[in-house]
C-alpha cells in the first residue's frame, strides 16, 4: 500500500519534504531530502541515536536549523494527500553550513508514538 508506506522501511527511498528556516524569515523554505536508514542514522549519531527517530540525508547547506524543531517532515501518499511521518528535532551545531560538520538530519517519527496519539486524542487524528 504505497499511501502507507511511510510505516516499515520501504520509507528509506522515499522523498520527503521539510520546511527550513528560522525566526526570522518570513517566506516558508522546502527542501527535497532522501531518508536514510536507521543504521546509517546510528552511525552518525553513536552516542544519542533512539529507535523512534527517522533520518534524512546529510546535505550541504541544507538541512533543519534553530528554529526548524517542531517543523514537519510529510510524505505525498499514493492518494495526493500529505502525510506527517516526522517532526524536526535536531541538527548539527552549524546547520549543516560547515562541510566539516555535515550529519544526518533527526526527525521523531510519528509512527512510533501512533498508538499514544490515539488514545490522547480519542482517535480523532485518524482518517
């Protein structure tokens, strides 16, 4: 079911979406990032890697920074509707501006806190 695919790991060569930017930009910024596994995740992130992260691609000048956390990571689905599968949490000190300093963007995945969104919502989230 590709409309679902963001749960398992046929999310690993998905595109997803994230806004960048900071407090002081007044135009919403999108950026076009592949996920990368949690094990290459883990690698890049030894000492503070935790299962219910998804990771995107460490890219050059583009990746969430100060003010990003909380910010989306969506998915199209098969159906054109987006999909939220992960909220900025983290970076890199330099945001991924210092060649020298380039990681692995971190996102909580949603998916993993499905079930205790449900029943803190009364089920109202789910389609």
């Amino acid at each position: 079911n590709k409309s679902s695919s963001y749960i398992g790991y046929s999310i690993i060569s998905e595109k997803c979406f994230i806004g960048v930017g900071n407090g002081a930009r007044d135009k919403l910024k999108e950026l076009r990032l592949p996920l990368i596994s949690s094990a290459e995740c883990r690698s890049n992130w030894p000492n503070h890697f935790h299962e219910a992260w998804i990771c995107t691609v460490g890219a050059y000048n583009e990746d969430a920074c100060a003010g990003d956390s909380g910010g989306p990571l969506v998915k199209q689905g098969s159906d054109g509707r987006w999909e939220l599968v992960g909220i900025a949490i983290a970076g890199t000190r330099r945001c991924s501006t210092d060649i020298s300093d380039i990681k692995p963007g971190i996102y909580t995945k949603v998916a993993y806190y499905r079930d205790f969104i449900d029943i803190a919502t009364h089920g109202s989230c789910r389609q």
